[in-house]
C-alpha cells in the first residue's frame, strides 16, 4: 500500500507543486557541497606587477641611483681638482669630511637659514594655492579660465627667466615697484631679510599653480551635497574649509606639502640669480648655493658631496616622517 504523506500535494487545475521545505532542502544542498572546493581568488601578485615598472625601475636606476651612489662614495673620499687633473691620488677619509663640514660654523647658520627659507616659501604657497583653488570654485567660467592661464603661465616660465623678471621689477634704478611704492632707489637685495623675501615672493609665484590646480581638481571631486549642508547649516567658508573640505582633502594636501618641501628645500638658482650668488658675504646663502660653492667654486667636491648626502637625509627624514604621520591619523597614501 503506497504511503500518501510523500506525495505532493495537487493544486487546482492539476498542476504538482513542490514541498517548499524540500526544495530549501536540495538547493541548500546544490550551493553548500560546492563550497567546500571553492577556491577563493587568486591574490594578484607575483612577477607580473615587476615586469611592469621594470623599465620605469631601469630608468630611475640610471637617472637616481647611481648618481647617490656615486655622490655618497666621493663623500668619503678626498677629492679635490688635484685628484680630478690626475696629479695626485685619490685617498679614502672616512667621515673626514663630514667632521669638517659640521665643524664649521657657515655651515650651520647656512643650515637654520636654509630651513627657516623653505619653511616660510611652503607656508606661503600652500597658503596662496589653496585660497586660490577656493577662489575657482566661487568665480564665473571666464574669470575662473583667466585665472587659470595665469597661472600655467607663471608655472611654465623657466626659473631662471623668472627669477630675471622680478629682479628687474625690483630694480632700483628701473625697476617700476619702487616707483609705484614710492621707495627711490631702494635695493631689495643689499639687505639680508628683504633679498630673502624677493626670492621667497619668486618662488610662490613660480610654485602656487601646481598647489591651486591639484587641490582645485580635489575640491570638485567632493560631493556638492556636502558643501551645501555645512552652508545651511550656516557654516562661513572658513569654517567650510577648515571643518569641511581640509579633512577630506588631506591625502592630496600632504602630496602637495611634500613635494613642496622638496622643491623649496632644493632652492637654487632663484638665489643665485637674484641675489648674485649668495648676497654679500654670503648672507643669503642656502645649502644648494653653499654645496655649488665648495665643490665648483672651491675646488673641493668631496666637501660639497657630503653636503648634498646632508641633504638628501634631511629631506629623506622630512618625507618619511610626514608620511607616517598621516598613516597614523588613517590616510591611505
């Protein structure tokens, strides 16, 4: 006799419908026995991502590598325009050089200089650049457009063509600012803080556009509802930066500071050019300026070898230290 409590119940019109709790029953079956020999994704990685930066790898070791290593090796070395003409041998000096430079006294007053310089030219272009990467967001399509062309002509001009520009701006007997101030014959560079801030005025100048467009592109990456809801909620455009947009633009604004602080550091031909090599008595020197005087200048390329590795590790420490900085407070880099 055939048991009726398996058999599927008729619905009308004759059609057979399933028990709901045997199908849970089978397709529960058909999805777990599969996971069990599952494998998950395969991580990417391997040789393929090297095989990629390989030729970019093979530049940047031909551009950067061997000149550091090249630049570290002869600061440990005499070497002078005796040992470059062949006339005597090179001999090895350990940290020679290295215990002269700090022992001399230029050196550390070039130092805090060279330091306090790059600080003040940072502060001042991310301060211009950011103010006027708000400004573009505030102005209509052509003043925005003229602004813009402004500013990629100031960042195009060569460095030296610019340098030569506000120098002659400045000119004491030409120049038309002093006329326009109503200075005289008053020389921006004879003094020391007022050449510093010719050339820091310069650098601003020469650098804010790569500030204003990165962080200008950053602000219309942001959400319009956002910016629209600190306003209504009456928000003045200070706070909207400083409450607002400053903390989801930090990983572009750390990018911009970095690179910054690099290119500042490094500052040379601005104060070359406009202060005439280095002021009087060198009183505007900086660390770049300082390293081409000793090596060229004084015929001692090991002592400006070892300034730049001085350099290249205070600015190595700057980075580094700036970047894990913002690890620490949950950027992602």
């Amino acid at each position: 006799m055939r048991r009726t409590t398996n058999a599927a119940p008729v619905a009308e019109g004759g059609t057979t419908v399933a028990p709901a709790r045997r199908d849970r029953t089978k397709s529960g079956a058909r999805t777990a026995a599969p996971s069990k020999h599952r494998r998950g994704p395969r991580p990417r990685g391997g040789w393929t991502p090297w095989l990629y930066l390989a030729p970019a790898l093979a530049v940047l070791g031909a551009l950067l590598v061997y000149p550091v290593y090249q630049l570290g090796l002869i600061s440990f070395l005499e070497y002078t325009q005796a040992q470059v003409s062949g006339g005597e041998a090179t001999r090895f000096r350990g940290l020679a050089n290295y215990t002269d430079l700090f022992a001399d006294d230029q050196f550390g007053q070039v130092l805090l200089a060279t330091v306090g310089f790059a600080a003040a030219c940072v502060v001042g272009t991310l301060a211009v650049g950011c103010a006027l990467a708000v400004l573009l967001t505030r102005v209509r399509a052509l003043p925005r457009l003229a602004l813009l062309l402004a500013a990629l002509g100031a960042w195009a001009t060569p460095t030296i063509t610019g340098s030569t520009v506000w120098l002659f701006l400045f000119d004491p007997d030409f120049g038309p600012v002093n006329r326009l101030l109503g200075l005289g014959d008053h020389s921006w560079t004879y003094g020391r803080y007022s050449a510093f801030l010719l050339v820091l005025l310069e650098v601003v100048w020469c650098s804010f556009p790569f500030v204003m467009i990165t962080v200008y592109a950053g602000i219309r990456a942001v959400p319009a509802e956002v910016l629209e809801a600190a306003a209504l909620d009456g928000a003045s455009q200070w706070r909207i930066w400083r409450s607002v947009l400053a903390p989801i633009l930090r990983p572009i604004l750390g990018i911009v500071t970095v690179q910054s602080v690099i290119w500042d550091f490094k500052v040379f031909t601005q104060i070359y050019v406009m202060t005439g090599g280095g002021g009087i008595a060198g009183q505007n020197l900086v660390l770049n300026v300082y390293a081409y005087q000793k090596a060229f200048a004084s015929s001692q390329y090991s002592l400006g070898s070892a300034i730049g590795v001085v350099m290249l590790l205070l600015l190595l420490a700057v980075t580094l230290g700036y970047l894990r900085l913002l690890r620490r407070q949950g950027e992602e880099l």
